[in-house]
C-alpha cells in the first residue's frame, strides 16, 4: 500500500545549494535528492554537459517529500522570497505515492 505524499521540486543556481539545503533542513523536512541539472528558461540556457570548474554556470534540482503540503508550501515560500529575485529559479509541488521508503513509511513500510 502507498503513502500519500507532497513532493516538492526546486530548481535554481548551483550557488544555493547549501542555503537552500538549509532552509529544507530548518523546516523539518527529513530528506531529499539533489542533482546537477540543466536546461532553458527566462534567464537563458543552462547546461551541465560540459566540464565547469566555476558553480556560476550549473543548476541544481531538489526533490523533497513531505507528508503535508503545508510544510511544502512553507519551504518553497521561503526559498522563493529569499532567492528568486536575484537568482534563476522555479518551485512547484506534485501529488506522490510513496511505495518504499523505511524512513518515510516507517518499519512496518508503506
């Protein structure tokens, strides 16, 4: 049986990594996956397909789970004030069923 959850998806600058790290870790999120990326949009075209030694050129893509929307809502807000203005970003949740995931489901699983 799967366990309903938000997932909440960030993608923006490389440069924000750790601060945005921060801000997931502050809310009480208890995880999430973080993967160069790269891509068009408003503010040019980005791409990881090619070695960089500055972290000025790359993107980052975040996926967190959260049991409630609420605390979704809660980090996207706070990375879009603090971030998007200054810097390339977009924030968006889906509906997710989570199949396996211990920390997530718990010991007896999903």
């Amino acid at each position: 049986m799967a366990k309903r959850a938000n997932k909440l998806v960030i993608v923006t600058e490389k440069v924000l990594l750790k601060k945005v790290a921060k801000i997931i870790d502050e809310a009480g999120a208890t995880g999430y996956t973080v993967v160069d990326t790269g891509g068009k949009g408003s503010r040019n075209v980005r791409s990881t397909g090619k070695p960089n030694t500055a972290d000025t050129d790359a993107n980052v893509k975040f996926e967190i789970l959260t049991e409630n929307r609420e605390m979704a809502e809660t980090i996207a807000d706070k990375v879009a004030m603090k971030y998007f203005t200054d810097f390339a970003g977009i924030a968006y949740i889906c509906e997710a069923e989570v199949l396996y995931g211990r920390s997530f489901c718990g010991p007896e699983g999903c």
